[in-house]
C-alpha cells in the first residue's frame, strides 16, 4: 500500500487516537470524509476490526509507520508487547535510552509524523488492539513479554489473542532483532511460527531487582530492558545506575501508606488474573486481597487455587462478584461481597491485624464503576487516606 497515494482517509472513534489522526491529516495532505467515501479508513483501538467496507482498515499505529517509511529517514522502532509489563518496560526503555515513548502509553505514534517531535528513537507500546489492525507494521526491535490470556471477550480465543501479538515480529527480517522470555513455552513456540528476525533471549533472573521495585515479575520487566539496551550497546553499569533512578509507573504494585500499621498496595493496573496471581505472589507477608472490576472470560479457580496458601482474606466488589463468589464456593474460599471500594477497604481493615498487607489488585477491567485503571486507583488511594 503506498498510503503517500491515499489522500481520503476516514476515521472511526472520538478517543485520543483518533483525535490525533484527525488533527495530523492536515499536514500529511490528506482530509477526513466519510466511511463510504474514504480510501483508506483508520480504526481507533477500542473498535474490533471490522471487513466490512472495500478499502483497508488499517490502526493508528500502521498509519503512522507507513507514513513514516515515505518520509526517507524516521526513528528507528523499538515496540513492545505481551500481556502484562509492557508500560513498565517501555518507561524503562524511555529512562534509560533517553528518548520518547508513544503508543498504549504516552502519545500515539501519529503524533511523530511529519511534525516537530524529531527523535532518532522511539519506544512504543502495542496492545493487541493495536496489533490488530497491523499487517505492515515493522520495528527494528521488537520486545516480546509473556502472553497469558487476556481480552478474550474481544479475541475469542487465547489462540487467537497470541496470533495479534505475533503481529510484532512478522514483517521483521533477518536485521531485525526481537527479544524474549527464553523460559516462556508460550513465547517459544510462538516465535517458532514465521519469525525471520535475529531472537535475542534473556532469563528473568539475570539481572537483580532494584529496591523500588516488588515481584520477580519485575525482575523479568528489568532483564527485558536490559537486553533490549545491551544489544544497543549500553553497558551494565550504566544500565544499573540509571536503573536505580527510575520511579516505578503509579497503581502497579504501587506502595500507598502504612494505615493503621498495615501496609497498603495499590494494582488497579492488573486488569487480568495473571496480574493478580503476579501481585499476590509478590507479597511476603500476611495478605488481604481486593478484587473488583469487569471480568474478561477468564476462570477464577486457577488463580485462588494457586494464591489460596497466602491470603488471609478475599474481598470483592463489582461485575465480578458473582464470578468470583461462585468460584470460591466451588473450592471452598472464603469471600465477603460488598458494593463498593469503601466497604472493601473497611472490612480488610477489620480482617487484618498490624504488620499485614491490604492489596488492592483488582483483576478484571475497570468501566463497569470507574473511567479507567488510574482513575479506579485514585479512588483507591483516595479512601485510604481519607482513613489515615
């Protein structure tokens, strides 16, 4: 597609991407018209992708690097995906190298093309929705995390979320480099299906963890970036020093206060049972958990079955309370069910005794009470200390 020839491009959703392609057609050459009128049209993320139109229907992000590869010289790419990490990751990656961030975080990638934000590299992060709508789409490096199921209700299948993943690596030729999880079947076997790239693989303990931050899940997301940076040539010592003065992202694993001698967490983030299993785990004292959220069409019972050992007590509000509840009951957990994040909060407190842990790792999607991850974790912080 030699999208510099397309200049009629219709544009689905009202979000911040789509705000971003409309403001950047202008100086591209291009204008918005209608669905049925366009040439090309550009989905927002939150949209499924969708065949029914004639023309391609393509995502922000393949816009935007196709519209790069016409301007002669652009940055060069490191993306990153996976289920969980991918923030966390990239702000490292953005730390350390000393360039921008866009994509699922920061701004979207259209906002680099053909305007003054000028940088040699660029990180971004790519959601599967991202991914979706990408058949072109080719970094230089491509970072890919572990891949637990997620979005199923989107996907279908947790074959079918994988398959937008591997969308990462797939244009990728043999002076591409991706880099992985060698301990990850999931990985390993997914990169075994086409992947034509130079495969850089790091083990999640090669690097140590830094004191600000908790879980060995972190310990992977730093020898992630680590390798991503050796192979660009930063060294050790560099890497760890500027490791060390790095501000782990707000509501992962994020530390709020001591209340009432318990330590309080905040993970609205963890929008999947794997991010609550990670979270849990992480923990090494006494621990009472708070889940809430939209569920995703994932089982509970494997996440309590494998957390049970360390809770001392379960708390849930939300869409999936009734999940959650008949899963407990199914194995036999207790769980109190409340209406909101103030009654969670309370009766933790009152199941908990000083030198315990309150987490609030949510689970499960946030819009059924919340406009999104940070502002279910404002909220959060907020009620705790309102009870400090």
């Amino acid at each position: 597609m030699d999208i510099s020839k397309l200049r009629h491009v219709g544009v689905m959703g009202d979000g911040v991407t789509a705000t971003a392609v409309r403001v950047a057609l202008p100086r591209l050459g291009c204008q918005e018209v209608s669905l049925s009128e366009a040439e090309v049209i550009v989905i927002s993320p939150g949209i499924p992708m969708t065949d029914a139109y004639a023309v391609p229907v393509i995502s922000e992000v393949e816009f935007a690097f196709l519209w790069m590869k016409t301007q002669g010289t652009r940055p060069e790419l490191i993306a990153v995906t996976g289920t969980n990490g991918k923030s966390t990751v990239v702000s490292l990656l953005g730390h350390i190298l000393d360039c921008p961030v866009a994509g699922n975080i920061g701004d979207p990638l259209i906002n680099f093309v053909a305007s003054d934000r000028v940088c040699d590299r660029l990180v971004v992060e790519l959601s599967s929705f991202q991914l979706e709508g990408c058949s072109l789409f080719r970094p230089e490096v491509a970072v890919l995390l572990p891949i637990t199921p997620d979005h199923l209700s989107r996907h279908g299948t947790f074959s079918n979320y994988q398959a937008q993943k591997a969308k990462i690596f797939q244009q990728q030729g043999p002076e591409d480099v991706v880099v992985y999880d060698e301990s990850r079947p999931e990985l390993v076997s997914l990169l075994a299906t086409g992947c034509q790239a130079q495969k850089i693989s790091y083990f999640s303990d090669e690097m140590r963890l830094p004191a600000q931050m908790l879980g060995e899940f972190n310990r992977s997301n730093i020898n992630a970036a680590f390798s991503v940076c050796r192979y660009l040539g930063v060294s050790e010592t560099v890497f760890e020093e500027r490791v060390s003065h790095f501000s782990p992202l707000p509501h992962r694993l994020e530390y709020v206060t001591e209340l009432q001698g318990r330590r309080v967490y905040n993970d609205s983030k963890a929008t999947n049972i794997d991010a609550t299993r990670q979270a849990v785990l992480a923990m090494t004292w006494p621990t009472h958990l708070i889940l809430c959220g939209e569920a995703k069409g994932e089982d509970y019972v494997p996440l309590l079955q494998e957390i049970r050992p360390q809770l001392s007590s379960l708390v849930v509000f939300g869409a999936i309370s009734m999940a959650v509840k008949q899963a407990c009951d199914d194995i036999g957990v207790s769980v109190e069910v409340v209406s909101d994040i103030t009654m969670a909060l309370s009766f933790s407190l009152n199941q908990s005794q000083s030198g315990d842990v309150i987490l609030f790792s949510a689970s499960g999607a946030s819009f059924d009470q919340f406009d999104g991850y940070a502002h279910r974790g404002e909220c959060f912080k907020s009620v705790v200390m309102g009870a400090a």
